[in-house]
C-alpha cells in the first residue's frame, strides 16, 4: 500500500458545482434547461463533449464570442461562492490539517484562476490549464502536479470525477486515484477495470480525510 503525502483535485464537477454555469448557457441560446442537459447526457454517453452541445444548439458556436457577448449584456460567466460544492472546504482544509500537501488543477480558461482564488479555499497551489498550457489527459499535466508537490507521483492522489480525463491519465502517470460520482460524467462514465484501480471511489468529498488518514496508517 502506497503513503498519500499530496491531494489534488480537479475543479469542475470535484469542488464546483457547474449546474447552474450549464443553465445560464442554456437561458443564453434560448434552450429550456432540461433539453440542454438530456442533450449533454446523450453526448457524453456516445462520447462527445460540452462544446458539442454548445455546437449542436447553435451551429459554428464561438465560445470567446459569445463570452464577450455575455459580458457585454451583464450575464455571469464561470462560477463564484454560490457553486462550491458544500463539501468541499471542509474537506480540503481537513486534509492540510493532517500535513499534506493540497492542490488544485483542473481544465480550466484562463479566467477561472481570479474566481477561484476568490473562494478563499485551503490549498498549496491553483494550476489552470489554460495558464499552465497544459490539458488533461496530456501527461505532462500530471508531470506539473507531481513536480509541485514535491514528491513521487505513487505518493499523490489526484481526485476527480471524469473516468477519461481524471482517474485514466492519472493513473497511468503512476499516481493514486480517486474517483467522485457526480456531475454529469461521474454518472454517465463508466469502466470498471479503471475504477478497480483506483484507491477511493467517492460519492461525495465529505468522508475523503478519515478514508485517506485510514489509508496512512495502514501504509
């Protein structure tokens, strides 16, 4: 059994609530709420992506576009306080208090950086994709999380819950996974080789200290 000496986590649907980020979308291109998530459900289960659905309602979708268009009506763009998941503060600050590391990386534009440094959470390093140049599942991503925590990549955890993007790439980087059902790829995602070999499955953040301080002193 490996230590955990470092936590990260992803930010969409791990610490962020993107409910409501998809329903304003959804208000914006004039689509009932409930169409624009069965639609995402669809296109996630057959393998798309949340650009697809964007596509699919409005034909030649420009996303810096139609942000400075919301901008320029008042309309919010990414998120704030109100979409943190409840669980997450608790979590992130009760892990620091057992002396590990804890961070945050996830796919994120450039914009996110300001907003989540806002929230005032616990952690020892925000990475944004768009700020690093790096996306997941590029290796290269998990090689920044790991050379920010100062120690071996089978020593940190990486949370998150997208099977493709999150609990894959970070395993075979040869770090430790943990796997979040929710949000709508936590629950339409699937592959049970790959969650075999994660270290947690999670259905929400609330437990994760005790199971990783469990898992500790048993290593």
């Amino acid at each position: 059994m490996r230590e955990i000496r470092a936590v990260f986590f992803d930010i969409g649907e791990t610490l962020i609530n993107e409910g409501e980020i998809y329903g304003r979308w959804a208000d914006w291109l004039g689509v009932p709420r409930h169409t624009f998530l069965t639609k995402l459900g669809a296109l996630l289960a057959t393998g798309g992506t949340h650009m697809d659905l964007l596509e699919y309602f409005r034909p030649g979708f420009d996303l810096e576009k139609e942000q400075r268009r919301r901008v320029e009506a008042g309309v919010p763009n990414g998120f704030g306080p109100a979409d943190l998941y409840p669980d997450a503060r608790g979590c992130l600050t009760a892990l620091r208090a057992q002396g590990l590391f804890v961070g945050v990386a996830g796919n994120q534009p450039v914009e996110a950086a300001e907003q989540f440094a806002a929230l005032g959470l616990e952690a020892d390093v925000v990475g944004i994709s768009d700020v690093w140049g790096l996306q997941k599942p590029d290796p290269a991503f998990f090689a920044r999380c790991e050379e920010l925590a100062g120690v071996p990549a089978r020593q940190v955890l990486y949370v998150g819950d997208r099977v493709d993007n999150d609990v894959r790439p970070s395993l075979a980087y040869g770090m430790q996974a943990a796997f979040l059902r929710r949000g709508p790829w936590g629950f339409i995602q699937g592959d049970d080789e790959a969650l075999e070999g994660c270290t947690f499955v999670l259905d929400d953040l609330e437990g994760l200290p005790a199971l990783v301080a469990a898992h500790n002193a048993a290593a």
